[in-house]
C-alpha cells in the first residue's frame, strides 16, 4: 500500500513539472519550423545545383536532407493536429499533410 502512495505523488510531481509543456507555443513552433525548413530547402538547393556539375556530390546532403525531412512530417503532423501551434501552424499542418 505504501509503494503504491509514493507513486501517485511521484505521478502529482511529474505532472505539474510537465504542465507547463501541455499548451502549444506559437513562438517556440514557428522557431522549430524555421530551423528546419530552411536548412532543408538550403540542402535540397544544394543538391539540385551539384546534379550539373556531378551527381555524386549531391549525394553528400541526402542523409541530412532525409532526417530534416522527416523532422517536417512530424512538425506538419503535429500541427495538423494542433499540438504544435495553436493559431497559424494547423493551416501549415494540413497543407504539409496534402503535400506528402
């Protein structure tokens, strides 16, 4: 019985040190949206300009390219379903969504 009351405190502790984090954060969203996708576009840019000179080094930027990509599906699936920004970012959301 007394194992089981220190768990529910440590469950009470946790959860008000977590709720801070249960409200979406405009600013934070966006911020973690423009850390992503501007190193994306830059790197999938950088990839298309290396096609006219040689393909193997575009090959260089695939593997960021690909874990900032998916990176972005996890930013466009959180918006769509509001968790990531409360106003503007479920709009980005479902067109991520449309797009992939």
């Amino acid at each position: 019985m007394q194992k089981n009351a220190v768990r529910w405190a440590e469950a009470r502790t946790l959860a008000q040190l977590l709720g801070s984090f249960r409200e979406p954060d405009n600013m934070r969203g966006g911020f973690e949206l423009a850390i992503t996708a501007v190193p994306f576009a830059a790197i999938w840019t950088l990839m298309w300009v290396s096609l006219y000179f040689d393909c193997w080094i575009g090959l260089v930027g695939v593997v960021p390219a690909a874990g900032l990509l998916v990176r972005l599906f996890m930013i466009q699936h959180d918006c769509g379903h509001g968790s990531f920004s409360a106003t503007v970012l479920p709009t980005i959301g479902s067109a991520g969504s449309s797009a992939s």
